[in-house]
C-alpha cells in the first residue's frame, strides 16, 4: 500500500463499490442489465378476456406468410408432437388448481365458459393422408390421462408426461391408437396438492439414451417451503427405462420448451420467471442448459439479483447462477419453443428459434401473445426477439384477446403449426414468396 498516494487511498471504497455492482450487472447480447428494483411499479393482476376468432380473422404474420387455421375444435389444445412418420399428435389439458380460482375466471386464459375444472387428458392424432396440407384423419390416440403434455417416440415406445407421472407404451410408426392396456410407468414425477406449475415436457438426447423432463416449481418463490420443492424447478434426467433418475439443471423456476440449437448438441429451453414484483420483473428467458447449470431461482434472478422476498439458504449455490442468454420480457409466459431446421422460410430464420408467448397476466399492460423469433447463428442468439406472429391482442385498453399461443413445431415440409389452446385451434404458417 506504500505506494498508493493518500488521495488515491481515499478513493479505494468508491472503486469497491463499482467493482462489486460490476459483479452483479448482467449481460444479454453484450449490454448492461437494466432491469428496475423491485416494486417499482405495483403487481397487478389483468386478466384477458378472450374473444375467439371469427369469420376468417386470423393471426398476423410478416409479409410472404401465409396464416390457416390447421384444424380446430380441440379441447385446450395444449403441445404438439409430430411422429417419425408425420402425423401430429396433439395434447389436449387444462389446468386447475384452488389457487387459480382466487385469482378469477380468466387465469391463463380461462374465460368465464372456459372452465378450469375440467381437462380433456387426451392426446388426439392428426393425418395428412394425401399430402394437401390439411389433415383429413383425426383419431383418438390415447386418453384417460393425468393433465397430458410433453409426448415422444424412442425407438418401440411411445412416452407421454403426466403432471405426475411419465408412461409409455409399445409403439409402431403408422398405428392411431395407443392399447392402454399395456402402458408402463416409467417414473414418478413431483405434482401433489401444490402443482402451480403442471406442465412436464419431455425430450430426447440425439443418440436417444437419455430423456430430459422438464419440471416447474411448485408455486411463485418457495412460499411453503422449498423442502416442498423436490426435484422441481429443474430439468431432470433419466434412462429410458426410468433408472438413473438425476437433476441435471435446477434454479429454473418454470421450464416449458425445449428443443436442441441446430447443428449442436446443446440443449435449449423457454423459462417463465416469478411474479408479483412489478411489471417489468423478472423477465421469462431462452437459454442454454448444460449439466449442473443452476438459475437461481427462488434465491435469485437473471443473474445475482437478490430476491428478498426468499430466506438465503443456499449461498455456495447461487455464487454459480448462470445468467440466462436471451431476455423474452416479464410476464410473457414463454412456453413453445422450436428452432428452425428446414429451408422452405426465409435464410433469416433458418437455425433461429420460435418461441410461443402465452401472455401475461400480472402486469398492468399485456404483454407476450405473440409468437418470436430468436436469430441463432452457429448455435448462438445473434439478436433481438422479435415478433414474428402477432394480432392476438384485440384491443389492449381493455385487454381483449383472440386467441393465446402455447405450443409451436416445425413440419417436415418445413412451415409451423402453433396450438391456440383458448380458441381451441391448431395454426398453420407458411411461406409463398421465393427467398
């Protein structure tokens, strides 16, 4: 210290001090965070009213797509997967909790005809049989199920994700109903009386020797305990079989999407961050996951912001929070999440990402209802979100909506299907211009 002058000496706790906020700014696409304190504004709760769509209203795409309805009159037609084959299996659940009903009618999305004390908890299959864009078969592939979402097909099985519970059955490419008779259980999955976050989706590693689950927390930040929280809030891992069951990402407070960057082998995923502290905290996330990621939550958010609304608990553990990659906006209620691995769209979107926003309901103006686009460059976020399917949102004074995405794929002929589960219609996009 001998060399310090006095002067320089005095300034040393300022430089501490930058240092240290320095620390705790985070990065997304090289610029500072500039996310508000907490509180800034006052949570609200602004429920949409839906509307429908009616006569031949739909979605809005940008210039040279083409937007049809696919098929409609499902029941909450939630995610969507589409066999080795091509025919596309559709979802069909609801959610309900008593906590929703405290809320009102219209939690995510539920309109006052819209009950959410049902589900359908069936999974519907969709056949293009003569190739005109249009499915002309429609079966029941399988029902009696638990709040069905996440599906897959690994080599002779079919699996399915209940909110409690991940099956499967035997399968072979071609056939339009699941024997119930001989579904297995392959793992039990954490749901129980405080299931805030029902949804569990589920995916395959390329070489198909590992399934990744994705589950939500509980409830908002950990409120009842996080001892109530086991093996939530994570991406977990298993075999196929069900054996060697691990987490193999936690700290994500609601993961939904998943899907692979093109050309890698790096799992990415869509992730609704906490609520009640104001309109523009904590934003939903795209990001990278690689084994023993931690995200934060309920400790932290979008890096090593403090929530102090959760008792610290596990310090050594949020010193390693990964901030996530892409910022999709708070309360957007990101959900579908697929990159783009064809050649029919624009050169702009290929290795991009779409990911669906079901749309807020805790903030003072709506936010999300909307599909985005991620631009990826060599398996990496090379700008902005932008929208990419919009006119959901009717009137934004009176927050009236047509419709709310969840779930997106991408066709083997290369357009996007995009599930719109309050209107109970299944979206087409494709694209007629040449590149």
């Amino acid at each position: 210290m001998s060399d310090i002058t006095p002067k320089a000496r005095q300034r040393l706790p300022r430089l501490t001090l930058l240092l240290l906020a320095a620390m705790y700014q985070t990065t997304v696409f090289g610029q500072h965070d500039s996310l508000p304190p907490p509180h800034a504004t006052k949570s609200s709760l602004n429920f949409s009213n839906v509307l429908g769509w009616e006569g031949s209203r739909t979605p809005k795409a940008p210039e040279g797509f083409k937007v049809l309805p696919y098929a409609t009159g499902f029941d909450n037609p939630r995610w969507m997967y589409i066999t080795p084959n091509g025919d596309v299996l559709v979802a069909e659940s609801n959610t309900y909790h008593p906590w929703w009903e405290k809320l009102g009618a219209h939690f995510i999305g539920a309109s006052k005809s819209n009950s959410m004390r049902s589900s359908a908890d069936r999974i519907t299959l969709l056949r293009d049989t003569n190739q005109d864009g249009t499915p002309d078969t429609r079966e029941t592939f399988l029902d009696e199920l638990n709040q069905p979402f996440g599906m897959l097909v690994l080599g002779e099985w079919f699996y399915v994700a209940n909110t409690d519970a991940l099956l499967r059955y035997p399968y072979k490419p071609g056939q339009i109903h699941i024997d119930k008779s001989k579904g297995q259980m392959v793992v039990d999955l954490p749901a129980g009386k405080v299931n805030r976050h029902w949804t569990r989706n589920i995916i395959a590693n390329k070489e198909g020797t590992k399934i990744f689950i994705a589950v939500g927390s509980g409830s908002n930040i950990a409120e009842k305990g996080i001892d109530k929280e086991l093996l939530r809030a994570t991406i977990l891992e298993i075999n196929p079989d069900g054996s060697g069951l691990r987490v193999y990402a936690g700290g994500l407070r609601n993961p939904v999407g998943m899907d692979w960057a093109v050309g890698t082998n790096t799992l990415w995923t869509s992730v609704n961050e906490r609520d009640e502290l104001g309109d523009n905290l904590v934003p939903d996330y795209l990001t990278s996951v690689a084994e023993g990621d931690f995200y934060g939550w309920p400790y932290v958010y979008h890096g090593h912001h403090r929530d102090n609304r959760v008792k610290l608990l596990h310090p050594a553990q949020v010193k390693d929070t990964r901030v996530p990659d892409v910022d999709l906006g708070s309360h957007t209620a990101s959900l579908g999440l697929a990159f783009y691995n064809k050649d029919a769209f624009p050169s702009k979107y290929r290795e991009g990402a779409f990911v669906a926003q079901h749309g807020s309901w805790n903030r003072s103006q709506l936010a999300g209802y909307c599909v985005v686009f991620v631009p990826f460059k060599n398996g990496k976020p090379n700008g902005k979100p932008e929208e990419f399917l919009g006119g959901f949102i009717a009137d934004l004074d009176k927050e009236k909506v047509y419709g709310r995405p969840v779930g997106v794929v991408v066709t083997p002929s290369g357009g996007l299907l995009i599930t719109d589960d309050v209107s109970n219609t299944i979206w087409k996009v494709s694209y007629e211009k040449g590149n």
